[in-house]
C-alpha cells in the first residue's frame, strides 16, 4: 500500500543572491542525488539482467558442457551489450548557465566552471540543473529532476511523486533553497513590487487632498465667527453709523480667505519630515537585486548589493532608532 504522497514542485520567490560557496554547495547535493539514483538504476539492472540470464541457462539442459559454456560467453556478451541500449543508457546530468549578452554553457556541473575563463567577464542571469535517469525503464518511474533560478524566482521539480529518491531529493533542494534567502532583501523586494511610481504619485495626491482640507477647514474656522456679523449687517443694511463695522467685517473676510497659516499649513505637510522620509523610502525600495549569481562578474555584483544593504540599513533604521530615542528617551 503506497503512503502518503506530497507534492514535490515549488515555486520560490527571490531575490537570490548566491555566491559560489552556496552554488558549490547545491552542486553537490545535486551530485549525491544522482549518484544515488543512477546507483540504484545500475543495481536493478544488474539484477533485471542476472534473473535473465539464469533464466537463458536453466533453459539450455541438454547442452554439452563445451556447448554451454560457448552459449555462456555468448549470452554475456549480448547482456553487457543489451544493458548499453537507449533505454538504459539515456541518463544524463546537465547544468546550463545564461548571460546577459544571450548566450549560455552547458556543463555536467558547476564545479566545471570554476575553471572556464572564457566566462570571468560574464554575468550570469539564471541557470537551470537537469537530471533524467532512465531507472524507469526498470520501475516505470523516470526520475526527472530540474531546478531552475531566472529572474526572481527558483523553482524545484522533482517527479515521479511516489519514488523515495525522488520525495529525498526534493526535501534537500528545498531546505538548500530556504537557507540561502535573505529576509531582508525579500522584505526589501515585497516592498519594491508594492511601492512603484504609480502608488509614489497616489501618496502625493492624498497629501495635497488632506493638506487642502486642512486649508478649507482653517478658512471655515475663520469666517465661522465673521458670518453671524455679515447676517446682522444685511439685516440693519450698511448706513453711515456702522461704516466703520462693515469695514472691518470686509477685511476679516478677506483675510480669512487669505489666513497667514494657511500657506503654513500646506507647507509644513509637503516638507514634513515624514511625508519626506516615506517618499525615500519609496524611491529606494525600487533599487533591489533580482536573482545574482556568483558566476564571473556576478561576483562582484554580490559584493555591491551587500554594500547597499548596509546603506539601505543606515538610511532607514538609523532614523528610526534616533527618532524612537528622542520621543521616548531625551524627550518623553
């Protein structure tokens, strides 16, 4: 009876910066997968051929022992030839690397590049692991395994479900993938997709929306006072005894209208320190890597992204720590 299966595909998103200790490192578990399975592949052939072959000889009794041992070198002769055909023999590991100038470089492992200088200046865009065993022309199972990193994401895919090389090699992938993402650059990069120039205009817009409320609630409050005067004066009409009253309602009125704080007010929410800050906030968290490998010059790409990691870090949290010491600290 066949136990629980779990879905062996998975689609990560970055970024992913890997440099090449954590390439390296994939490689080989890539590697210990294959040999095991290809380990497997070859013992069960082994055993699918031996089976065929004491079958062969129980059949061939009345044979001499001089016929029988000819028979013997034949029948060995064709099975060493049998267990190189096509189907048995179609197994293959492969790792493709992509540059930005659209080419690419296939190889059996990562481990091959270390030593290819035609790469050094070339910066690699994503990769792509193959492994196809042909163990499922014994167990009607092809092991096929693929993981790919482009763009922003890094997908597993491990079939059969139900083989256990298959559900082992997909754990490991999985747990590799995990221990290489950074937190801070996925929160950085969830920002980064949320906040773009689109959302940049709309906080804009509601910042001059709230600032002009402000301004026509500030002239509500100034005339709010002038009005039961206007009324009065439309009543009694303007004569020659309150001339001087009438003036005076005109000019409040007007510089209601016109009050000092009302330029103040707008002002002072356009240039606030944290209508400013958000807007930076914005503008850097469009600034963040992708996927990066530490293939060739994406080396030194690593290098520069976790240099601006730590400017992002001085930049936003050093304010945060210094505005939360001085509300709460210097002045509670």
């Amino acid at each position: 009876m066949m136990g629980r299966l779990y879905s062996t595909k998975r689609r990560i998103n970055g970024p992913w910066l890997l440099d090449e200790k954590a390439l390296l490192e994939l490689d080989k578990i890539i590697s210990e997968q294959w040999e095991k399975v290809e380990g497997k592949r070859i013992e069960l052939l082994q055993i699918q051929l031996e089976k065929r072959r004491q079958e062969e000889l129980k059949a061939r009794v009345q044979d001499t022992p001089e016929e029988k041992k000819k028979f013997k070198k034949k029948l060995d002769e064709y099975l060493a030839e049998y267990s190189k055909q096509s189907q048995y023999s179609q197994s293959k590991k492969l790792v493709e690397v992509y540059f930005s100038d659209n080419s690419r470089i296939v190889r059996t492992g990562l481990e091959e590049l270390k030593s290819e200088r035609s790469i050094i200046d070339c910066v690699p865009v994503g990769l792509n692991f193959s492994l196809n065993s042909a163990i499922g022309s014994i167990e009607n199972s092809d092991f096929n395994c693929s993981l790919s990193i482009d763009e922003n994401y890094l997908e597993i895919d491990v079939k059969p479900e139900e083989l256990k090389e298959a559900q082992e090699t997909y754990v490991r992938l999985l747990k590799w993938a995990e221990n290489q993402q950074s937190p801070v650059w996925k929160i950085w990069n969830t920002l980064g997709r949320l906040t773009n120039p689109f959302y940049i205009g709309i906080l804009i817009f509601l910042v001059i929306i709230v600032a002009a409320i402000r301004y026509t609630y500030s002239i509500y409050q100034n005339i709010s006072n002038i009005i039961p005067k206007i009324q009065q004066l439309l009543s009694d009409g303007v004569t020659q005894n309150n001339m001087s009253e009438a003036i005076g309602v005109l000019l409040a009125l007007v510089a209601a209208f016109f009050p000092n704080t009302a330029t103040t007010t707008i002002l002072s929410w356009l240039t606030s320190r944290y209508l400013v800050f958000g807007i930076l906030i914005i503008a850097i968290s469009q600034v963040h890597p992708k996927t990066v490998l530490g293939i060739g010059k994406g080396s030194q790409h690593i290098r520069l992204w976790n240099i601006w990691q730590y400017i992002v870090v001085a930049i936003v949290v050093l304010p945060i720590i210094q505005e939360i010491i001085s509300r709460f600290v210097i002045h509670p």
